[in-house]
C-alpha cells in the first residue's frame, strides 16, 4: 500500500519569539518498508518560511547514503528528486536496517526494523448490507436498522501498535448516500493506532458499496508517535522518531495482512 495511506513525512522548521528565523539545514528522511520492497528511502531538506536563509552544499540528490543489514554493507543508487533505492536489498521481517550518511557536517543515522507479520487477523463479517439513501429514495418510513460494527481482530500479546486501512478498490465508486454539492469522501479511511487485539468499523464509515479490502498494519512506536503528534509547529521544533540521529523525519519498518469485505446495497 502506498506510503499515503499511511502518514506524509512532517517538515520542521522554528522560529525564536521575537519572530527571526533561525533555521538549520537538517536532512529530512522518509522511509516506510515492508517486507518483500525493495529498500527505499527519500531525504529532502526542511522548508523554511523564510527566503532568507543559507543551505548546506550538499546535493540531496548524490548523498552517499549506506544501509547496513545483517553485517552487509549496501550503498544505495539516487533516482532524483531526493529519493534512493537499493534494487538489490528486498526488506524481509524480523530484521534491523541501520542508515547512515553525512549531511550539513553531520553524521546521519537511523535504525528500524521490521516486525512480524499480523498473527490471526480474522473478521466478524466478510460482508454486510446498507440502505441507499439519495435525494430521490430520501429515509425510509419508520427508519431502517444499521448492521452491527464489524469487529477486527489479531493476536497481540505484546501490546504492539496496530493500525487498520480500509480501502474500496472498486474502478467506479457507487455511492451510499448523496454527498449533494460537498466533496466526495475519500475511498479510503483508517483507524487510529492501537495496542488492543482489536478494533471495529462502524458501517456509517463506510462511503461507498462494493468491494473493500482492510490492511491490518502492525507499526513501530515511531509511527504512532507521528500520526498522534500534533504540537509540531513555528514554535516548537520536534522529531517523534527517537530513532534518527542529526535529523528529522520517519524511518519505520511495518508489516501487513489482508482481509476483504463486500458492502452491497440492500
């Protein structure tokens, strides 16, 4: 699944309080990898709000940018852009990644792993049936019944972090209800990270009929950390992944197991 699914890697940046900019030209990494990819990693540099301000000489686009796995040494190939990739190193589960490169004068690093695959996801209903409601069918009398929330669950006797993506894979999108002359929701939504065995889609989150497929993700604390951040600001110059030395940003390895559900009309 697309890194969008997930979460947009943040970009820093601060200001004192008499409002001057102070700015560091730090190395901004983004990196979500799962087993089977091909190792990958984007760098780009904090955007500042100031026009004033004085990069490093590095080009972002020919770091030497090394990974580090299993007692191996890879060094990874720019594609432009900011963006690298090693075609030779496919990410496999339960095993550690350190990165390193030299930015601004600084030794760069970063470490991840990837962990297991979700054990036991299961599902309460594979498919359910909701009431088109349109401008012309309109509630019908008496009101209708909503099916009950459909339960996910998993084995997680170590409290890790879970998060849920559900995704209508259809070509077209057929409606549940009408939007009117609001935008049409995305046709995908998610749930918040959680260290339960478990959590439930309500069917009013659902947006369309058809086909769905629902990703279980098994996360680091990093990315949680990240999607429940939200004191970054001009003020306050954070980085939730304690995993990045001499940078900010998010370089997390995650896992996944796939179910799927038919929403059909009733």
């Amino acid at each position: 699944m697309r890194a969008l699914l997930l979460l947009s890697v943040l970009f820093f940046y601060s200001c004192n309080d008499e409002g001057k900019t102070e700015f560091t030209d730090w190395a901004i990494i983004e990196s979500y990898i799962r087993p089977g990819d091909y190792f990958n990693i984007k760098v780009t540099r904090q955007l500042p709000f100031s026009s004033d301000v004085v990069y490093s000489m590095d080009d972002i686009n020919n770091l030497t940018i090394s990974v580090t796995c299993n007692d191996t040494v890879y060094y990874l190939t720019p594609l432009g852009e900011g963006a690298y990739i090693d075609s030779s190193l496919i990410v496999t589960e339960n095993t550690e990644y350190y990165l390193s490169f030299h930015f601004n004068g600084l030794a760069v690093s970063a470490f991840t792993y990837i962990p297991a695959k979700p054990n036991n996801f299961s599902q309460s209903a594979t498919s359910i049936s909701l009431t088109r409601i349109d401008s012309t069918s309109g509630f019908p009398i008496g009101g209708f019944t909503m099916p009950d929330p459909v339960e996910l669950t998993w084995d997680n006797p170590e409290n890790d972090y879970y998060l849920a993506i559900v995704e209508n894979v259809e070509s077209v999108l057929d409606p549940i209800r009408d939007f009117g002359d609001n935008t049409p929701p995305s046709n995908i939504f998610r749930k918040s990270p959680t260290t339960l065995a478990a959590t439930e889609i309500r069917t009013q989150e659902f947006q369309y009929y058809g086909t769905h497929r629902i990703i279980l993700y098994h996360v680091l604390p990093d990315y949680a950390a990240l999607y429940n951040e939200n004191t970054t600001s001009s003020q306050n110059l954070t980085n939730p992944s304690s995993s990045i030395g001499n940078g900010y940003g998010i370089f997390t390895g995650l896992n996944a197991d796939t179910l799927y559900i038919e929403v059909k009309e009733q």
